[in-house]
C-alpha cells in the first residue's frame, strides 16, 4: 500500500501540493512545484528493528531580519521515526498507530502548548 499521490499539507507557507518525484525500494519522495516543500519516507527492515521514517522540509524566501531590503533563504525540516522489534510480536499495528498517535498527540493536544515548550527549549 503506498501514500496517495499527490500529498496535500498545509505548512507555514500555506497549502501545499506534494507530488511523488522519486522511487526507491522502501521509499518515495514528494516535493512541490517550487521545490521548496519536501517529504521523504523511507522503511528499513532489518533483522532485529523496522524503522519508518518520515521528513519535512520547508524553505522560504523571507526579508532578512538584519537588513529589510535583502531577501534570504530560510530552511527547517521536522522527522520522526517509528522503531519497532521484529523479534517481538506483541505490538499490532494497531498498537503502534495508537503509540504514535499517543506521541504525537502529547504535544499537539489543544493548543499545541507542549510542542510550544519543546521549540522553547524546555525538557
């Protein structure tokens, strides 16, 4: 089973269109029309660990902050992993959609008020 094709995501830049630009064996890439919006998903499957890995990359073109006149490029990317035993059969896949909903919804509960703390620097 694969992601749709094309991704819609909503960044800082606003709406974003993502379409598959490149396969491999356990992955694909997506990229936007401008290049600036980026997500990369890749499986490795080893003996003792699978690992599902996605990335987001955005880059912007925004007034530097030090001189209003001069435009630069700005970049970020965000990624999580899901690590899983292959020797230990207890975590369904339902089980783990449920721990990464879990983890991800500590931090974007309401507000985002937990995700706020983390990019603060706060532990």
């Amino acid at each position: 089973m694969a992601l749709s094709d094309p991704i819609s995501i909503t960044t800082s830049a606003g709406a974003q269109t993502l379409n598959g630009v490149s396969n491999i064996a356990n992955g694909k890439t997506y990229r936007s029309s401008d290049g600036n919006t980026t997500i990369a998903v890749v499986h490795n499957y080893g003996n003792n660990r699978n690992q599902h890995r996605s990335r987001l990359d955005v880059a912007i073109i925004a007034a530097n902050p030090f001189d209003s006149t001069v435009n630069a490029f700005y970049s970020m990317s965000t990624s999580f992993l899901v690590d899983v035993g292959t020797k230990n059969p207890g975590f369904t896949v339902a089980n783990q959609v449920t721990n990464v909903a879990a983890h991800f919804g500590f931090y974007t509960a309401s507000t985002n008020a937990q995700l706020v703390k983390l990019l603060g620097g706060e532990s």
